[in-house]
C-alpha cells in the first residue's frame, strides 16, 4: 500500500514532466524513463567512485551543438559570432564535465553526489533538446515522436555501454523506520514524499510568480502567439527539457534506494508516467498527479493479488481510461502538415 | 488504359528478380534472408499503409504479428489444427483485437494510438511471457510445417515461394487499394479530414479501416513466421521488434507501399553487418546496434524525412522519364444525377441560428432563406460571422441553438458527412486540398458519394480492382467538373502546384462533383484576376440554370451585385439587412457599416 504510494509518487512526478513537455514542445517524450535510470545509476556509479558514463554524452551533445550552430554561422557568413558561440555552447557544459570527472573518485558525502547527480543528469536535457529537437520544432507530433523513440533506443544502448547490464541499488537516504500500529513508516518515504512536495510547490511558485515561468505557460498555450511577443519557442523547449531530465534524474535518485535500477528499467517507469499523464488527457496537472497515484496503487494490488500479471494490468488499464477519456473529452484536433 | 502502368511494371520486375534468386543456384543462406525480408515486408506494408498514407502510427505490429504466430502455434500443437486453417482463427483474433483497440482509441486525437499501441504492446509480450498454456518465456516449440498438396513446405526453399507469393499478393492489392475512391479518402486523412468529411468520407471507418488491415497484414506474417521457424517465444513480438517495424518504414520510405520493401531489406542486411562489424569495432557486449539505429533514426527524420524510396524513384525518372498522362475532356456527365426540386421552392431555411464560444457570440440570431435556383450572397465586413455561418449550416460546427432546414428536413445537429450526403457541397475559406495528390485525384474526392457500392464491399472491390467501371465513371465526373471550369489541362499536375486562384477554383470543382442542390462557396474569386472572376461568374450563373442553389461569401463587391439575386448582409454575428442587390446598394445600414457613419 504505502510501495503503490510512493512509487505513484514517483509516477507522478515524471507524468508531471512529460505533460509539460508536451503543452510546451508537443513532444511525447518517451525517454523521459531513461533519465530516471540514468539518475539512479550515476548516483549509484559516484557511491563506487566511478566516473558516471553520462559525462561523456554530456560532452558528445554539447560538441555535436556546436557544431551545428558553428555549421550554421558558417554557412551564414558571420565567422564573428565563433568564439561566443564556442563560449555559450561548451563553457558550462564542460564545467560540470569537469566537475563531476573530479568529483568522481573522492567519494564526497552523498549529499553531494546526489547534487552532482541531478546537476549532470539536467544538463543532458536541454542539450538534448537543442541537437535533435530545434530544428523540428514545427514537425508533426507524430515525426516528433517518432524522433523520440529514435532517442529511447539510443539512450537504452548508452545505457547499457555506460553501466552495464547490472542493477544497482543505491543506500537510502535515512534508515529510520517507525512503527504505527500494523503499518511500518519507513524514513525514505517521508523523503519521497516530502522532495515531491517540495517540487511540487517549486514548480508552481516558478510557474505562476516568474518570468520564465509565464513564458512557459504562454509556449503552452499559443506557440505562434507566444513567439510574436517576443518570447523564443527555443528557451522555452529547453527549459521544459531542462525541467524534464532533472524531474526524471530526481526521480531516479528517489527510486534508487526503494528498487533495483537496471540500465533499462526507466523505459517502463516512463510508460507507467505516461500511462499516468494520459488519465489528465496530457494537459492537467492534478488530474495527471492523481493518475499517477492511481498507477501506483494499481500496481501494487495487483503485484499483491496477481503479480505475474502486473504490468499487463497496469497497461492494460490504459485501455478503459482512453475509452472513458473517449467519451468525456473527445478531441479532434486536426493537424494540418 | 490498357497499357500498363508504372507500378505494376515494378511489380513484374520483382517478381522475375524473385524467380531468378530461386530458379539461380542461390546459396541457402540468401534465401532465408529473402524469407525474413518478405515476413518483415509484410508488417512494413501494414504499417505504411497505417502512417505514412493513413497518418497514424503504431508501435504494437509485433504484437499483431505475435498473436499470429501465437495463434497458429498454439492450435496446430496443442489442437492439432490443420495450419491451413489457423491462419483464418489468427485472422479474426487479431481483426477482433485491432478493432477493438482502434475503436477505442481512435475517437481522439491522434497521439493516443501510438501510445495505447505502446501499452498493447509491452501488455501482449507479457502475457505471452506469462500464460502457462502459451508456455511462458520459452515458448511453443515442434510446430509442424505447412504442407501444399503434398510438398513439405518446411525447407526455406519452399517456403520462400510461399512467402513471397504472399507478399506480392500484398503489395498488388495495397497498390489497388491506394488507386480508388477509397484509397484517395485514406490518403485525406493525413492532413485533410476536414475537407474529407465534408466531402462526405466517413473518416472514422476508414482509419479503422487501415489500422485492422495493418494488423491482419502482421498476423499474416505472424503465422508464416510460426511455420518458417517451427518455434515461437514472446522476444520476436516485443516492443523493441514493433518500433524496428516502424524503423524500417522511415528508412525505406514512409509514404510508398514499395519503401516498405526496400526498408525491411535494408535493416535486415544491415542489421546483420551492423551484428558481424560492431562487436568488431567496438567490442561486444554492448548493445551498440540500437544506439546506431537510434541515431540512424533521428538524423534520417531530421534530414531526410521521405526516406529512400523517394530519392531512389529521382534517379528512376531522371533515366526513364515517364511519359506525359493524357489529358482526359470531358464535356457530359454520366453519373446520374438528383432529383432537382421546383425552381422557388424554399431549400434552405436558417431560424435563429446563434453560435458562442464562452462568452464571446460569434453569430447571433441569424435567420435567411436561400430558394431553389437561386444565387444568395452573403457580405459583411471581416469578423461578422460569414464563415461560421457557413460552418453552421455545413456541420462543420454546431449552433448553440435556432434551427437549419435544408430541402424540408432538419440539419441542424448533423455531422458534415450527412449534411453532404442531402446535397450540400462547400469550399474553405483557407483552401483545403491535399497539396501532392494530382488534381483530378482531388477534384475526385468530391465524387465519393457518387459511388453505389457500400463501405467494405467498396473496399474489397478497390482490393482487387473490380470497381474499375465505377472508378472509370468517377474519374469521368471529375474530368467533367474540371473541364467545366477550365483547370483540365493541369488535371495531371500536384494540386500543390496550382496558383491559390486555381486552387479555390478546384474546390469548387470538386464541391460540384459532390452533385450538390446547394452550393457553398467561401470567398471563391479571392485571388483571381478580373478576366477569370468574369469566366467563374458564367460557371456559377449555368450552375444556376441547371437548377443549383449557391450561397456565398465574398468580398468584391461589383462580383456579387452583378450575380446574386438575393443578399444578406451580416454585421457583429448579427444580420442587418437582407434584399435584392439593388435595395442593398441603397440599404443605409449596410452603407453604415462598411463605410462607417456620418456622425
């Protein structure tokens, strides 16, 4: 009961991310899982004071961004704008490279692994979003997601060439317990609970009192309109991506202590957020957040009553949630190409 | 048309290639791999049909294919079913299912399919995993092998024969399908179902039409696949096989039933160089192959999103231009036509139609009649609510209230669809055409209700190219229509490739094939020049002759006084003034509003 509890939780938070990618990019992110697992795994490479394999994509994608931009200023004829951007694309990248090649082998507190662990893993998302996503920011959401899947499989084979085919289990943050009665509390889902909380609160103070935030929603609403008042569709992608990869990388941390993470799992937690998001129609918060609590405790009823057949009962639920959503919202948008 | 066409050249062509690979002392190995491409080919052709023609996607083929095999492996083992007859049983779970599937999902917008295909799929290869009777993650084995008359079609050798037959049989009724009435409403669905509708398409069945046909397409494969490998276990119908599927398409070339060919036999032969060269390059152990497909996959969307069919059929035409289609005139129609009612009998009545969104009354209020015969033009200044009237009146949207009769019944609350099929054709403002078909193909698709046959028979008949007669007839109207308004000789052309004059020009010629009582044209002389205004104006007054009521909508002045019998002004979604053009010069409302008031 309390597992279906926070691993809706953690559900919920990557449904969260995923219905903001898509109001502000239209991009079903299937990846978005495997950021989880990449966070739980860099955290658990930097416990073994291993250089974690995500720096060297880090590096990859922010060479592959300059490249492209340089191709571009080439092309253009402005050799003038080369050192700048040289300086934009690869200065702070670097940096964290460098940070984490350091950090690695000290075996720092983990406290400061986990902060090394998101500040990585969140840098891989707006990278990611400038190489392969910009310049198809007006493909169909179909192409886009397509794209996506292209991404999953890359991300997946990385994985496996980055961690290996072993699961990790990263230690808990607190190993209190207390006993209620019949029911065990254990300190890690309090720190579920209570990070999910806080980013909860974050996300929705950053959505509705800044800048950034406005803009974002604006992106949401109205590309065309948001773009015509000045605001760039580009930051606004890389900001929800930069959002994206660090919900999944904190996700993954969250997860890390309370199952075993394989290069591979994040692909099925990413569904199950999907799967989550689709309750809310792709578009509402809470009803995706209330979704997500839903999966969980779907899920570990039926790992209780019938676990062989767990995930084809959470999967299978999609099925009579998009007949239901059928029928309370039937949308049809058409999309021009 | 009796010499024979492009397509069907190629397909002959492969067909002697195949023949020469047999008859050929081909080592076995070449062989099999033309067995798996055919198996590959067959779900590619589904999933080209479904994405790249129908606009939709699914990453659950393997699970189709899955049930297949399943299916068959099951009931020739442990039912001792004759295979031969485990392949009808295959065909109807997996129909049931995609039906099922397609029913639920499709009634949204178009991002849940993938998704739901997602979850059918991981949800299948689970249960197939775990089913004790399907034998859990190891499978069925000892499937025994398909016998023809006598041969044993277990060797790879006879089984190609089998395979491929099947493949070909595939290809020619896809390549018949897409040549029809019904093959041109699919091709609407991507990107025009708006318009299709309104033409009358029943867009709904046709895109559950193709997601079924896909998926008894990987069934089929599914059960070849069962008796070729005499096994079966849940890894070859997993997620990661449906997205290889959909992989293949883009590569070979999304939109062409023979991309879909040429993409399975690229990643089987490079998928197996990329087994044998990687492990070399970089060491095994990793799964580098699906980084490199991964990475394939996004550059080849980014940078050359037709995939290789296309490119390849630029070298084809550059060797061996194809010669120029001849330009079909056609001055009669013989189709048969409705029955017109009496010239100045009421056809259409609008009571008080009134539309809000929110707050916001778009069109308030709003009674006009147009007669049978007649030619009523409705003005107004930008913003005054035309175009919804017009959506209004065609189904397109809803009124909140007040009533539409056309031709003494009601039509408010209808779908566009029924409301074409009573008589009521239209253009779009912003015109709505499928930019690459050619334009008699467009100009068809006005025709759609013209045909007699119903949906699945319609459907069956396209398979097998024996609707030809109809077709003829079809493509005859839509000659007509366009030699009626002069666009015959760019018949032939892309419609994308018409000026936006002619363009609008083409949506009244294929709203005419749709044989209308009641036509209603948005805007049609925007961006046409003075002598072509005047050559459209003489369309529309012999449309008036022979017993076609017009509605429209437009904003040059001396063209609407000098056509209509009857106008109705509209200012503010509300109407404010309605008469003969003449009392409507003089309306000083009307003067009001479009010159606005002497304070």
């Amino acid at each position: 009961m309390l597992d279906g509890l926070t691993n809706g939780i953690v559900y919920g938070l990557i449904a969260i991310a995923l219905v903001l990618v898509f109001a502000v990019t239209r991009i079903l992110f299937i990846p978005q899982g495997e950021f989880v697992a990449f966070g739980a795994l860099t955290l658990a490479m930097l416990q073994q004071g291993q250089t974690p394999g995500p720096v060297w994509l880090l590096l990859l994608l922010a060479v592959c961004a300059t490249g492209m931009q340089l191709y571009t200023l080439l092309k253009s004829g402005q050799p003038g704008g080369i050192l700048r951007c040289l300086l934009k694309n690869l200065l702070l990248p670097v940096a964290i490279a460098a940070l984490v090649l350091w950090a690695a082998p000290q075996q720092l507190a983990l406290p400061v692994q986990v902060a090394l662990t998101l500040l990585l893993v969140t840098a891989l998302g707006p990278l990611m979003y400038q190489v392969v996503y910009e310049s198809l920011a007006d493909a169909s959401v179909l192409v886009l997601l397509i794209v996506s899947v292209g991404i999953h499989l890359a991300m997946t084979g990385l994985g496996l060439l980055f961690f290996g085919a072993e699961g990790f289990r990263t230690p808990s943050f607190w190993d209190a317990r207390w006993q209620f009665s019949t029911l065990t509390l254990s300190a890690q889902t309090v720190v579920v609970v209570v990070t999910a909380l806080v980013l909860l609160i974050a996300l929705w103070l950053i959505s509705e009192r800044t800048l950034y935030g406005k803009a974002l929603r604006a992106t949401a609403v109205n590309r065309l309109g948001a773009r015509l008042m000045g605001i760039s569709t580009s930051l606004a992608g890389k900001i929800s991506f930069a959002v994206a990869a660090f919900i999944g990388a904190l996700s993954g941390v969250l997860i890390g202590p309370m199952s075993t993470i394989f290069y591979d799992s994040g692909f099925l937690i990413g569904l199950k957020g999907f799967v989550a998001a689709t309750i809310g129609g792709l578009a509402s918060f809470p009803l995706a957040a209330c979704g997500a609590l839903f999966v969980g405790l779907l899920e570990s009823f039926s790992s209780f009553w019938a676990s062989d057949y767990k995930e084809v009962i959470v999967f299978m639920s999609l099925l009579p949630i998009l007949l239901w959503r059928s029928f309370v919202a039937p949308v049809h948008d058409e999309e021009e190409e | 048309m009796k010499h024979m066409r492009t397509p069907h050249r190629l397909l002959l062509a492969l067909l002697l290639a195949l023949l020469l690979l047999v008859l050929l002392p081909t080592p076995l190995f070449w062989i099999i791999q033309a067995n798996y491409i055919g198996l590959y080919a067959l779900v590619a052709i589904g999933l080209v049909l479904l994405t790249g023609i129908g606009g939709m996607t699914s990453f659950g083929q393997a699970a189709f294919v899955g049930i297949g095999a399943y299916t068959t492996a099951y009931l020739s083992t442990a039912a001792a079913w004759s295979p031969w007859l485990t392949l009808p049983a295959g065909l109807c779970i997996t129909g049931l299912s995609a039906y099922v599937l397609g029913r639920i999902t499709l009634r949204m917008s178009g991002h849940y399919l993938p998704l739901a295909t997602i979850a059918w799929g991981i949800s299948l290869y689970f249960l197939f995993g775990k089913l004790e009777w399907l034998g859990k993650y190891d499978g069925i084995a000892e499937i025994p092998s398909l016998q023809f008359f006598g041969i044993d079609l277990g060797q790879e050798r006879h089984m190609f024969f089998l395979i491929w037959v099947i493949v070909l049989a595939a290809v020619w009724l896809s390549l018949n399908l897409l040549d029809s009435r019904a093959g041109r409403a699919m091709r609407a669905l991507k990107g025009g179902r708006i318009m299709a509708e309104a033409m009358g398409v029943n867009t709904g069945s046709y895109k559950i039409l193709l997601f079924v046909l896909a998926a008894l397409l990987a069934s089929v494969s599914g059960w070849l696949f069962a008796h070729l490998q005499r096994t079966v276990n849940p890894s070859p119908f997993s997620l990661a096989m449906g997205i290889e599927y959909l992989f293949m398409v883009v590569v070979g070339g999304i939109a062409h039933i023979w991309g879909a060919l040429l993409g399975a036999a690229v990643l089987k032969l490079l998928a197996d160089q990329l087994q044998v060269l990687l492990p070399a390059l970089l060491g095994d152990g990793a799964n580098v192959e699906s980084i490199v497909f991964g990475v394939i996959l996004i550059l080849l969307l980014k940078y050359a999103r037709g995939g290789l069919w296309p490119w390849l059929c630029q070298f084809g035409t550059r060797l061996m231009p194809s010669a120029a289609l001849p330009i079909r005139v056609q001055h009669v129609s013989t189709l048969a036509r409705r029955a017109v009612p009496t010239k100045g009998d009421a056809l259409l009545e609008v009571t008080n139609i009134a539309k809000r969104f929110g707050g916001l009354v778009a069109v308030n209020e709003v009674s006009f009649g147009v007669k049978a015969g007649e030619i009523v033009g409705l003005i107004g200044p930008n913003g005054a609510g035309k175009s919804t009237t017009f959506n209004l009146v065609t189904g397109l949207l809803h009124a909140s209230s007040g009533t539409v009769r056309f031709n003494g019944q009601e039509i408010s609350g209808l779908h566009s669809r029924a409301i074409a099929l009573r008589g009521v054709a239209r253009t779009f403002q912003h015109v709505k055409l499928l930019p690459s078909m050619s334009v008699l193909e467009n100009v068809a698709l006005g025709a759609h209700l013209r045909s007699r046959q119903g949906f699945l028979r319609n459907t069956v008949n396209a398979m097998l190219h024996l609707e030809r007669q109809e077709e003829q007839e079809l493509l005859d109207e839509a000659a007509h229509a366009l030699t009626r308004v002069g666009l015959q000789q760019w018949m032939h052309a892309p419609a994308g490739s018409l000026a936006l004059g002619q363009q609008r020009i083409l949506e009244i010629a294929r709203a005419l094939c749709c044989d209308p009582l009641l036509l209603l044209l948005d805007e049609p002389a925007a961006g046409l020049r003075h002598l072509e205004k005047q050559a459209l104006a003489q369309v529309l007054r012999q449309l008036r002759e022979s017993g076609v009521s017009i509605l429209l909508v437009e904003h040059d002045m001396e063209f609407v006084m000098q056509l209509t019998d009857h106008i109705v002004v509209m200012e503010f979604g509300a109407k404010i003034a309605e008469g003969t053009p003449a009392q409507i010069q003089q309306h000083p409302a009307v003067i009001e509003a479009y010159l606005g008031g002497i304070e």
